[in-house]
C-alpha cells in the first residue's frame, strides 16, 4: 500500500530525513519510534503534504501512485488521514457539523455524492455505538472544553468516519492517562482491516501494549535504524534509545 524509497526531506535548508525506506503492506500496523526531533512528526507531515516540509530525493507511492504529486485534499481523497498530536478546538462549531464537512469534502474529492443530513446521522450514530462513544460529543463544539481523553476519542471517531486506507497517528498517546489510551488504542483495533494499515507514531512502548504493530521500526537522526516486529518495542522500553543516538550519529 504504502512505499518509501530513499525519502530525503529538509525543513529550512536543514535536511531532516535522511534516505528512509519503508514498505505497509496493506491491513498492516507499522510503528515507528524514536527519541524526539528525529523526525518521526517530519514524515508524517511528508505524508499528508503539509507546506514547509521539502522532499529533496526518494520518492513515495500510494497503491502504485506517486503521493508526493498530489495536493494535501487529494491524498485525504486517497484515504490517507493523519491525527494530530495536539487536536485543534474550533469554538462555534458543532462537532456533528464539522465532521458532515470533513467527509463530504473527502466525498466530494472522490467524486462522490456528498451524503444528506439522515444518511449522515445514521452513520455517525452507528459510529459512536460501535466505538463506545456517547452522543454528548458530537452536540458540542469541536474540541472547545474536551477532556485530553476526549479530544483523542474525537480523533477516532474523525478516523472511523472518514474510512482511511492509511491512518498515521503522531504521538497520539502522548499526555493520555492508562483509560484514555485504552480508549484509543481499542477504537484503532476496532478500525484495523485487511484494506487499512496503520503507522502509528510514538516515542513510548506503553500504546504498542494494546495495539500490536505487525513491524516496529526505530527513526533516529532522520534514518531507520532498526527495524523488527513487536519485541523490538519492549527492548526499546528497557534500553531507551541512547544506543541509537550514538550509532545513527
Ligand atoms: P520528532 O517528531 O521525532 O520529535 P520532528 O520531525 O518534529 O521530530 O523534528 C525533527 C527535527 O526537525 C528537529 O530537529 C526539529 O527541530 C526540526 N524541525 C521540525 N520542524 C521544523 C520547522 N518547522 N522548522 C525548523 N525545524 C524544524
Ligand atoms: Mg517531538
Ligand atoms: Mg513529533
């Protein structure tokens, strides 16, 4: 589903990614770790196209297509959607309105239909049962006064509406107390299929505990500087990462 090839990128002049190469197959969990400000955040804003992040080399293909060509509407088009870190709050805007929007804009994209108000609601409704979610959320403002566990809750449901092909998540348990990760971690299980996979981004072992990659991969100074399945993510929690700072140095 997803390739990189010798991804070079730089971020004002400063090259932050260093030749990453990386292949998700399709229905698989990917994780990438690494200490902080090595450019784990670089690549997925890579990925989702955002402004200000160059790819000076490599290149990136999207099943078969090249990702890098596409503007950021097409690639959420394409299925690709990317959870912030820290979720926005837009005060004055429903939740419900805000994710008709979301998806009928990614409807309208792919050329399709844009969905009425009933389709949507029934949706959205089925949605929430599935992911434990009471309807509260949605008659509020997006984010504005929602808990840390809420706002990431919100991010899932976001997801789980917006059907992704390939979901990245950055650091989406950071701040998150052991419910709320939970939380998360079983609205991204409830998500996982044969046709989505996953990259999920942190810099903590504890969120691999409930979701289980298929493949960890370690970023350290802009280069993949190991890559294993599962266990790599315990060793890593018992080591830390102060031997992948030497050696990618
Ligand atoms: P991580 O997510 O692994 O913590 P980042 O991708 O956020 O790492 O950052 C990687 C490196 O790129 C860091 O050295 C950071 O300072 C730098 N960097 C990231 N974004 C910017 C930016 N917008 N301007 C300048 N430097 C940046
Ligand atoms: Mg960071
Ligand atoms: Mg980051």
């Amino acid at each position: 589903m997803l390739e990189i090839k010798n991804l070079h990128a730089s971020v004002d002049g400063k090259e932050i990614l260093k030749g990453i190469d990386l292949t998700i197959a399709a229905g698989e969990v990917n994780a990438i770790m690494g200490p902080n400000g090595s450019g784990k955040s670089t690549l997925s804003y890579i990925l989702t196209g955002r402004e200000g992040y160059e790819v000076t080399e490599g290149e990136v293909l999207f099943n078969g297509a090249n990702l890098l060509k596409m503007e950021p509407e097409e690639r959420a088009a394409a299925g690709v959607f990317l959870a912030f870190q820290y979720p926005v709050e837009i005060p004055g805007v429903l939740n419900s309105t805000f994710l008709k929007e979301a998806v009928n804009a990614v409807r309208r994209a792919r050329g399709d239909g844009e969905m009425d108000a009933m389709q949507f609601l029934k949706i959205l409704r089925a949605k929430c049962k599935e992911l434990h979610m009471s309807d509260d959320m949605l008659k509020r403002a997006v984010n504005s006064g929602f808990s840390g566990g809420e706002k990431k809750r919100n991010e899932v449901l976001q997801m789980a509406m917006l059907e992704p092909n390939l979901a990245i998540l950055d650091e989406t348990d950071s701040g998150l107390d052991i419910d709320a990760l939970k939380t998360v971690a079983e609205g991204v299980n409830a998500l996982r299929s044969p046709e989505r996979s996953f990259l999920i981004i942190t810099h903590y072992q504890r969120l691999l505990d409930y979701i289980v990659p298929d493949r960890v991969h370690v970023l350290a100074q802009g280069r993949i500087v190991r890559s294993g399945d599962k266990e790599l993510a315990k060793e890593l929690e018992a080591s830390g990462y102060a031997e992948f700072k030497q050696s990618a140095a």
